[in-house]
C-alpha cells in the first residue's frame, strides 16, 4: 500500500507570507500560477519531501532536516521529520517575479 502522507503544517508567520505573495500574484494577473503552484507543493511535502529540494542541516535540538525546494518564482523551506512523519513549512519566499 502507499505510505502514510506526512502531516503538513505551517510555521510562524508563514501564512502571511503566502497571503501577501497570493495579493501580488493576483495584482501581476497570476494567482491561477500561484495556485497550482502551492498545491503542487503541497502535494509533494504530503508524500515525498525529502525526495524534493536540497537539505541544508540537520537540527540539533530535534529529530528534523532543514531542507529547501524551489518551483520558480517561489522559495519554500521546510523541516522534515521522518520519525512522526510531519512537515513544517518554515517560511515561503518570492525570489524572482511571476514569468
């Protein structure tokens, strides 16, 4: 059978992040980008997060990897932790503008 999905959350101030970048993306005229995009990372931090970006540590005070993942113009960081199966998006970046 399929594994268990990860259990997806969001850290502090990430939710805001995403607002303010879903008001840009709907002033340039690409929320439905923005969208597929956030659902698409979605779907891959629920099944295969650590299958998806690069790490960039381990933490030291809890079982978990800091990874990052990017699918143009967005940035996202996330903490995996294997043991629970639970992710933490960490923060949601805009690094460049919607194509």
């Amino acid at each position: 059978g399929q594994p268990k999905p990860y259990k997806l959350d969001d850290g502090a101030g990430v939710k805001e992040q995403v607002r303010a970048m879903k008001d840009g993306a709907t002033q340039a005229g690409k929320l439905d980008r923005f969208i597929a995009i956030m659902e698409k990372v979605g779907h891959i931090l629920r099944t295969d997060p650590n299958g998806w970006g690069d790490p960039e540590y381990a933490s030291k005070t809890v079982d978990g990897i800091i990874r990052h993942g990017i699918i143009r113009p967005l940035a996202f960081r996330y903490a995996v932790y294997d043991q629970v199966r639970g992710v933490v998006i960490l923060s949601v970046r805009l690094f460049a503008e919607f194509d």
